[in-house]
C-alpha cells in the first residue's frame, strides 16, 4: 500500500496468538524510542539523520502552532527497527466479490486488513485464508499510528522519504488524532488527506517555498489518476460478479480484467515518467482492490469544505466533528450529494 494505514494494536482480540504478537511488536517500538532531542544532540549520530529529524522537530511544532493539531507526546521520540517495514498487513476478499473481509477490534472499530510484525506470521496468516477461499495480499506498512494511545515515535523506516513526503505524513497521521470516526476508513483517510494537503501547503508557503507544492499537487493527481483506474476495474468486476454464469467462465472474465488493469497501471506510470517497480507483472485479485480509494475517495468534498469555510481550518475542523456526529447514512448522503454548508454551532449557522 502507498500511504500510511492505521493499525491500533495492544487491545482486546480475539486470538490468543494475535494477541501476543501485537503486544511484542508494539512493546519492542516504545522500547526502542529515544527522545529526538538526544538523538540529535548525540555525536554518534550520522548528520544526514539529524538534519531530517530537526525537519521533524519543526514541522512539529508547526502542527501545533498553526495546523491546531494535538499537542501531546507522539512523534516527539525516534525509533530504529532495523528492518525496512514496521508491519504487514493482511487483506482479503471473496473470490467474487469487493467487499473486504473486515476485523474488528475496541476504539477504532472495524478494518479491512490486519497487522503482523512479523513478515512470517503475515504470509501464514495469508495461506490460512487462501485456504478458505479468499483472494489475499500481503503488504509491508512503514508507518502506523495508535490515534494517539501511545507516543508514536518516527521510525528509521520513513526516513527514505522525501522531506515533503515526511512532513505530509506527520501531517497526515496527526490529523486522525484530531477527528476519527469508528468504521468509517474512507471518511477518516479522506479528512486526514486533506489536512494533509492544507498543511503541507502552508508549510511551504511559510518557507517561502510554495513552489514545491506543485510537485506536491503533481504526485497526488498521479495517485487520484491510479484510483479512477482502478474503480473503473471495480466497476467492471461488480458487473462481471453479478452474472448468472458458470465459475469457470466467471473466473475468466475475472482473470483478463485483472490483467486488463495491471497493463493500465504500469501505462499510467510509464506516461507519468513514474517508476514501474510497484505495478509488477504480478497477478492481481480481489485483495489487491479492496482498499483503493480510501485516501482520496471523498477528497474533493473536503477540499470544497474547506473552501465553503474560508480556508479557515478552525470552521473546517468544527464542520468535519459535525458531520462526524451524524448517523452514517446521512453524513454519506451529505458527503455524495456535496451537501456541505460550514456548520460552526449547529445545522443553522
């Protein structure tokens, strides 16, 4: 996966041995975490690392100071894992059918994936639901949050990032601890891509360097591009699922749409001048489907919230909370049909 997914681990489960990776995996992170400012400060630190995370340290305080993100704990500690992944995840579909198998867990609800700090126990977990049937894909995560319940450290795996990269991300995993909302992933990634956005344009423009941004806007139409490819293969899988036909042919068609798609990936990127390196010619499934447009899926409805707030992002927070405490259903109907007014102390203001 290319962005940040949100994992909350250490909590109630529903298997034993889950359980106990989860608490081993995320008690060796708090274990290795060094405050930064020592980090910084220690002669044995190589300069490179020092010089990305003093861009931490400020990019920090400037979330506080003028994105009105928490002020607290989290990304204030660096932690070297020595491996290139913190976890992987495991997602998995029916053999003809989008609909992601989900676990759910205290907190953060429901989620369409699970997480594993062990690549092994990840590709076993996988071969258990192959064997029941499932489409499976297995990713490595570099980056997850707690939403706050722990002080999430900056991990040696984020550090090959670009510097825009990694300020978008802080951004980004910070903006869920401001407003999440139990099972609803394509809300919380949305909003928190926003505030990605928003920040990382005022960021820039404080640096007098506003001209990145273009590189920045740039790389996220490349990624709505890949999104609107891979719907319109979703679209087209749905239809292909719901005929009254025998297996064998169903699983055909199935087998050269997804071919279908992985070309016009690797021609999106080609086009982009873009690295091929992540559209490998791999068979794709269901599993590999499930979670695409979560990040930019209602991105364009909070970018006009934004604006209908006068880019204030203290009237943007309160009218996202507000639609946060509406009831599914109608904060989907508002958020499908643009129905997006800045409400600041009620549904009349």
């Amino acid at each position: 996966m290319h962005r940040t997914i949100l994992l909350l681990i250490l909590c109630g489960l529903h298997s034993g041995c889950y359980v106990m990776q989860a608490a081993s995996g995320q008690w060796e992170v708090m274990r290795k975490r060094q405050p930064i400012a020592e980090v910084i400060a220690d002669p044995a630190t190589p300069e490179e690392l020092v010089a990305r995370l003093e861009l931490v340290d400020e990019a920090r305080d400037f979330s506080i100071r003028e994105l009105g993100l928490p002020d607290n704990s989290s990304y204030r500690s660096y932690a070297d894992l020595e491996r290139d992944f913190i976890v992987w995840n495991v997602t998995a579909a029916p053999e003809f059918s989008l609909q992601a198998k989900v676990w759910c867990f205290p907190v953060v609800g429901c989620v369409s994936y699970r997480g594993y700090f062990s690549e092994r126990d990840a590709i076993r977990a996988s071969e258990r639901l192959s064997k029941d049937g499932f489409d499976v894909a297995v990713g490595g995560v570099v980056a997850y949050s707690t939403l706050g319940k722990f002080s999430d450290p900056i991990l040696n795996t984020m550090m090959h990032w670009s510097d825009l990269r990694l300020v978008a991300v802080l951004f980004h995993e910070l903006a869920h601890q401001r407003l999440y909302v139990k099972d609803d992933s394509r809300f919380n990634e949305s909003f928190a891509t926003a505030v990605e956005e928003i920040g990382l344009q005022r960021w820039l423009e404080s640096h007098a360097n506003a001209a990145e941004f273009d590189q920045y806007r740039e790389h996220r139409n490349f990624e709505e591009q890949i999104t609107r490819t891979v719907n319109a293969a979703r679209d087209d899988l749905q239809r292909i699922y719901a005929l009254d036909i025998g297996l064998p042919e169903m699983r055909e068609l199935k087998r050269a749409r997804l071919t279908e798609l992985s070309e016009a990936l690797r021609a999106v990127a080609i086009e982009a001048g873009r690295s091929v390196s992540a559209y490998p010619d791999t068979e794709l499934n269901n599993a590999h489907l499930v979670l695409t447009g979560l990040y930019e899926g209602l991105l364009p409805q909070f970018r006009a919230l934004y604006r209908a707030c006068d880019e204030s992002l203290a009237r943007f927070y309160k009218a996202a909370e507000y639609l946060a405490d509406l009831d599914k259903s109608e904060r989907d109907r508002r958020l499908a049909t643009g129905d997006l007014r800045c409400v600041v102390d009620g549904p009349d203001h």
